[in-house]
C-alpha cells in the first residue's frame, strides 16, 4: 500500500486526487473515486487528510493510474 494526502476532492462530480508520499518531481498525483473508499464518508472528507491506497493501471487510460482501496488514516476523523 502507498500513503498520501487528499489533494483536491469534488465531492458533487464523486472523485478527487491524492498526493503520494513517495511521489517524486514529474510524478502526478493519483485520481480516485468515491466507490474505491473503504472506511469514511466521501461527502466528509476534506483536503489534506491521510490515507493509504493500492495504484492501479487506469481500464480507460492505460498510461494513467487510479487509486484503489482508498483506506483513511488520520486518527481524528476515525474516533
């Protein structure tokens, strides 16, 4: 699993983008879904929170990955 921060969220199209920790310069940030949450509601996420995924090669583009089993981390919103 890779972690990373949520970026950008638009929560009224369902999808948002999350920064990896690993990502290197040129490296772009990974799109995700809000049916590829696991834990948490998509509606009340917000930018800048902590979460781990699976990269997946893109079905619709082949030369971009997704974001699969998007699990939220930060220990705030979990309690």
């Amino acid at each position: 699993m890779t972690s990373g921060t949520i970026k950008t969220l638009r929560t009224d199209k369902g999808f948002g983008f999350i920064t990896p920790d690993n990502a290197s310069a040129g490296d772009g940030d990974v799109f995700f879904h809000m049916s590829s949450l696991k834990n948490g509601v998509f509606d009340d996420l917000i930018g800048g929170e902590l979460v781990t995924f699976d990269q997946e090669t893109d079905p619709r583009d082949p030369r971009r990955s997704r974001a699969a089993n998007v699990q939220l981390v930060t220990a705030s919103r979990l309690s």
